[in-house]
C-alpha cells in the first residue's frame, strides 16, 4: 500500500489559493473594535497584550503574529476570512445584512480539494491551510506547517483568548508554552486546552513540523 503525502507527515504542495496581509489590516481592526463599543485598553486586557503594542497593530506601524492576529479577530468576534475579505465570509460589522425572501436554497459546499486550499502566512515561519471549504461561524480546522525555528507568535510573549484549541502533530517536534507549564509534542501526539491560558507555540525539531490543529470559538457565538 503507498502512503499518501499526509500519512507520511509531508507538507501538502502550497496551494495556489491563498490571501496576503492587507496593508490597511490594522485600520479594519480598530474600525471593529470601535464598532463593537470596545476600548483600546480594554481590548489589550482581554488578550493580554500591552496596550502601545495593539496601538501599534491598529496603525500598522506592527505586523502581527498569525496567532496574535487570531487573538484579537476571535475577541471581535469575527474570522480571518472576515477580516480579509475572503469570498464567503460573513459581512463585515458595518455593513447591512438582507435576507431575500424569494432567494433559492443554495446546497453547501462540503467537500475541500487540497489544491483549493485557502492559505494564511504571515511571516513567522508558521502557515496556515484551512481544511473546511466555507469560513466556519464558531471554529477553524487547520493543516498548520512550522519551518524550523519559526514560532506562533514575532513578540516574546504568550497569547491568549476565549475559547478551545485541539492539535495532533503529524511531523516534527513542536513545544507549546502554556501558561507556566511547557509540553513538548512528537508525531500521533495530541492536546487540548483552554485558550484563556497565555500560550505559544514553537517549533524545536531539526526539521519543519505539521500538524491538524482546530480552534473553537466561545460558547455561544
């Protein structure tokens, strides 16, 4: 029986669908934000952040971490795919929603080709793949790729927000820093915890590590 490239731990080839970091990312944020009826300073607090390093996200004077940027969209209550403007997204905050009356039914998609996958890369050294063919309301299901080195998150510090993380590593070793306990994570290992616990993930191997990763939003949303 041949393995296929995901039994084996290999990273899948980089699909051709995939978005860049707008430069006016963090001018959305702060319009959210301000929308919400959300301080700056509060919002720091939630996430753990300082307040002048979220300011400088806001003015784009900082690019942020894919997992600080996933901090602060998920506190939103938005999504990357919102945030990005991805095709299928939920509507923004300020914008209207209609509902036609007289519209057909639409059948959802449900399958996902491994070339059609929307891809996230923000410089860090960690990418992204969405496993799911359509943004999810409450979770991300994710191929995530770790080059050697690379970690979740440019500033020396743990993030934190509501939610749920679950992860198998597929290849490579990979620690993650949660709260004051550090796990370190070989191939078939798995863990779960609770993302209110400031937490980072680095990879440690001598070669790129890959793992299924899914994130749960709160409760409720």
């Amino acid at each position: 029986m041949t393995l296929t490239a995901m039994q084996k731990g290999v990273p899948p080839q980089r699909p051709r669908a995939g978005y860049a970091l707008p430069d006016d990312v963090g001018q959305r944020l702060r319009s959210v934000r301000e929308a919400r009826g959300i301080g700056l300073r509060e919002l720091s607090r939630r996430l753990g952040l300082s307040a002048s390093a979220l300011s400088q996200i806001e003015t784009g004077r900082t690019r942020p971490s894919v997992m600080t940027l996933y901090s602060i969209v998920s506190e939103l209550e938005m999504s990357l795919d919102e945030l990005l403007r991805v095709p299928g997204a939920r509507a923004p905050v300020s914008a209207p929603v209609i509902h036609e009356a007289t519209a057909s039914p639409v059948t959802p998609e449900v399958v996902l080709h491994a070339d059609s996958r929307r891809t996230i890369d923000l410089g860090t050294g960690v990418c992204w793949q969405r496993l799911t063919p359509l943004a999810e309301p409450d979770a991300d299901f994710l191929f995530v790729t770790y080059d050697v080195g690379s970690s979740s998150s440019w500033e020396p510090i743990a993030v934190r927000r509501a939610g749920r993380e679950y992860g198998l590593v597929l290849s490579g070793r990979i620690r993650i820093a949660l709260g004051l306990e550090e796990h370190e994570l070989g191939p078939q290992d798995s863990i779960a915890f609770d993302t209110s616990r400031p937490h980072r993930i680095d990879n440690v191997g001598d070669a790129p590590a890959t793992a299924i990763w899914c994130m749960v939003g709160p409760a409720g949303r």
